[in-house]
C-alpha cells in the first residue's frame, strides 16, 4: 500500500512539474508540448529524453523520492545552465 501511496505522491508531483516545465520552457525555448503522466512515464527510457529535476534545493534534499537518470539542476540558476541544455533532446522538468 506504501508503494501505491509513493507513485500516487510522485503523479502528484509531475503535474506540478510539468506545470512548472510549461513555464521555464515557455520562457526560454518558446516550444511546449504538454503531456500526461502516462506518456512520461512511458518516455523515461527513451534516449532522446532528458529528465531535468528543477526543484528547489530545499524541496530536493528534503525528499526522498528520485527520478532514476534525471538531471539535477537548481531553478535558482537557470540563466547559467539553460543555454547549456542539449538541442537534440526531449526535456522533461520536474
């Protein structure tokens, strides 16, 4: 049941996520595409798709829950990082 509750919280967390991604992709790519947590889910093995955790600092350290393979990067220097992002790759921010 502990398992149950644990994907459910981690659902919750991608559509905040992708709520999130719509916004930073928005500004600084000006292409969104949304997706369901379904189709993420099934996109995490992919090679053409990079997983970026964009939480903050605060809310990364205090959980325990990871995405296997995501790529973490602080929110809080995006201008720094942003330009750096592969061109050849799907983005998916959480």
């Amino acid at each position: 049941m502990e398992t149950t509750n644990g994907w459910k919280k981690s659902l919750m967390i991608f559509f905040f996520a992708i709520g999130f991604s719509v916004f930073l992709s928005a500004q600084a790519f000006g292409k969104v595409t949304n997706i369901t947590v379904h189709q993420l889910f099934k996109s995490l093995e992919n090679p053409r798709v990079l997983v970026l955790d964009v939480r903050s600092s605060g809310s990364w350290q205090a959980s325990d829950k990871k995405i296997k393979g995501a790529v973490r990067k602080n929110p809080d220097t995006f201008d720094s990082w942003a330009n750096e992002l592969p061109k050849d790759k799907h983005l998916a921010l959480y």
